[in-house]
C-alpha cells in the first residue's frame, strides 16, 4: 500500500472582508500519498489557490488539520515551519517571483543558501537542474533578461532544488506556448518517476488534467469530485525541455 504524504482533515478557511466573512474552503478532506500525480480544477474562485496555500503552510486555515507524517503543520512553529517549507515543499506559482537582481543560478541556489548549505554543492546542484530545464545557456541572466518561459523554467528549478518530497503548483504553464507546457509537464512525469517526487498542480489546461492519474475537482470551496484516471504514458524516449535529457527513468514497481 502507498504511504501517506498528507492528510487534509475538515479544512475551512475564512476571510475577512470589509467586516464580512467570506468562506472560502467549506470543509475539505483530501488525502495524498507518497508519489502521487495530483491535479486540483475547478471554476475560478473554487478556492484552488486557497487550499494550495494551506498545504504549503503559507496560510493559516479557520479551522481543521493538514497533517504531514503524523505531524499537524497548523500547530507548529513559524521557525519550524520555515525549516519544513524549505526542506519538505517545492513551490511553483504562475508569477514566479524571481529575485529581480539575482541570475538564474542565482535564483536557483537561493534555497540552499539560505538552509546554510555549502555553496559549491549548491551550486553543483542548481546548474544540474537548470541544465535540466533546458537553460544551460542562461545561467547569467536575470529574470529581466529572460522570456517568460525562461522565468517560468527557472521557477521550477528552483521548487525542486532542495529535492522536495512535495511539489505545489498554481497554474505552473498558465502563461506559456503550448510548446514549452508540453515539455514541462513532461519534466513533471520526468520527476515523478525516477525521484518520486509528489506532483500537485492546480491547472485551467484540460490537456494537463486529463494527463494526470488523479483528478479532483473543487467546487464553492468543497471537494465536488475525486477521480482517478488513466492518465499519461511517458513516451520511452521523452527529450524534456532543450537539448539535455534527464537520467533514464526507472520502471515502477
Ligand atoms: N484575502 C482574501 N480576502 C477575501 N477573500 C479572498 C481572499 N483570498 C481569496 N479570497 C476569495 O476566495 C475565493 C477563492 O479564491 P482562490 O484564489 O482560492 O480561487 P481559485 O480557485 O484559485 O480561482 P482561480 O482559478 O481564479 O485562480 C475567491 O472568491 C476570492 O475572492
Ligand atoms: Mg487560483
């Protein structure tokens, strides 16, 4: 049986808006198992994003529990859960919020930087991954000096450089050519595979959703339906985005 990533226990979130309240998730259960391909629709306002904040324990819910390995995230300690995001989570937001005055491997490093990581090793490591995306060729260039595909792929680079257990992605193709969405969703199965890294992708692209093993859909703040699917074959011979390939991936099981 898999084991479990997270459990979303009753979760609600309220706003308070100009001294209304506004309920926004009205009691979600979701569970999410180690390796699994998830993607969160539904109507704009759903509270997609909402929930994604939760999960990524940059937001506090109005009440209800998200529990990782056993733990309650919503107990714990802002300097705790700093150390966790950074460690556990891997973020993608459609504005990726590139540090403007940072290169692309900058950006990239910044993470392990930040965990006290030895800069060489980071350093190593970034330039993998962004080789990976396909931008080996940019690694000097500031968000400015890129297109925003570039940024968008620098991004991903960046969720994925502290090798996160879960990654969290709000719309991660939203603004680019149907082109460069392919190879990156791509990469997403890529990963999924040979380092069994947790995808959970809110999407608008219908070509993504029916791609993904698992569907749930969100409606007035509640969970209308959870669905699995047949989901997406990874091509034997998939080239991800640019000229270089990943490792060769591993056969389930
Ligand atoms: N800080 C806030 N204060 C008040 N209302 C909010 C706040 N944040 C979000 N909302 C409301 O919560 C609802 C859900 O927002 P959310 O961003 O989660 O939707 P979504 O499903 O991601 O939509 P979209 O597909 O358009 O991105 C919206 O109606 C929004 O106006
Ligand atoms: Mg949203």
């Amino acid at each position: 049986m898999a084991k479990s990533l997270v459990m979303v226990e009753k979760l609600q979130k309220k706003f308070l808006h100009e001294g209304r309240e506004v309920a926004v998730l009205n009691g979600i259960d979701l569970g999410i198992d180690e390796g699994e391909m998830l993607c969160v629709v539904g109507q704009s306002g759903a509270g997609k994003s909402t929930l994604l904040h939760l999960l990524g324990t940059l937001d506090l819910p109005t009440a209800g529990r998200i529990v990782y390995d056993g733990v309650d995230v919503t107990k714990m300690s802002s300097a705790r859960l700093a150390e966790f995001r950074n460690e556990k989570l891997g973020f993608v937001f459609q504005f990726h919020h590139l540090l403007p005055e940072f290169t692309a491997l900058e950006n990239v490093m910044m993470p392990g930087l930040i965990r006290g990581q030895r800069r060489a090793e980071v350093t190593q490591r970034a330039q993998a991954l962004l080789e990976e995306v396909g931008l080996a060729h940019r690694l000097s260039h500031r968000p400015g000096e890129l297109s925003g595909g570039e940024q968008q792929r620098v991004a991903l680079a960046r969720a994925l450089v502290m090798n996160p257990r879960l990654v969290l992605a709000d719309e991660p193709t939203g603004n680019l050519d149907s082109k460069t969405s392919e190879a990156i969703h791509t990469l997403f199965f890529e990963l999924n595979r040979t380092k069994g890294i947790t995808f959970l992708i809110v999407t608008h692209s219908r070509e993504l959703a029916d791609m993904m093993p698992r569907k749930v859909t969100m409606r007035d703040g509640k969970v209308e339906k959870d669905e699995q699917q047949h989901g997406f074959t990874l091509p034997a011979a998939a080239v991800p985005v640019g000229d270089d390939t990943l490792d060769p991936p591993t056969p389930h099981g």
